[in-house]
C-alpha cells in the first residue's frame, strides 16, 4: 500500500463542524476502495489542509477524493 501527503486548499474559513463532516464524507468514500485517511492538520492562516492518505494507488486516491467532493490540489507519494 502506498502513502502519500495531501493538500487541500479553500479551508479558511470552515468551521469545524463543517471540517468534521467533509471528512465524514469523505472516509464513507474511501473506505469501499480501500484507501485509509491518516493524521491531517489544518493551516487556517492559509486555508490549507495537509493529510496522510494510504492506498492502493495515486489514481485510486484522487477517484476517492473526486468523488468525495474534495480533491487534492497536490498529491505527493512519501518514499517507503
């Protein structure tokens, strides 16, 4: 399974109940394609969210996030 490092961006201004339930939807979506969300951290300052995704493949992770409603604007695979 690969791992990689997500970025978000357009989060300034969510509250964290919005925040909780885009990734609600955003697990329910993953989960089926067996990809798994890891620790995320957000940057208000920025807007961004940056998180540790494992999957299958990159394609499958941005299909998962597009499906989602939140796809990445940087997918990065992290060296095993």
């Amino acid at each position: 399974m690969a791992t990689f490092l997500d970025v978000h961006g357009g989060y300034a201004d969510v509250s964290p109940q919005e925040l909780t339930a885009a990734l609600a939807v955003d697990r329910a979506c993953a989960e089926p394609e067996g990809v798994r969300l890891g620790r995320g951290w957000l940057d208000r300052a920025s807007g961004l969210m940056f998180r540790v995704v494992h999957g299958p493949d990159r394609e499958t992770i941005l299909r998962v996030q597009e499906r989602a409603g939140h796809p990445a604007t940087e997918l990065v695979e992290i060296p095993q």
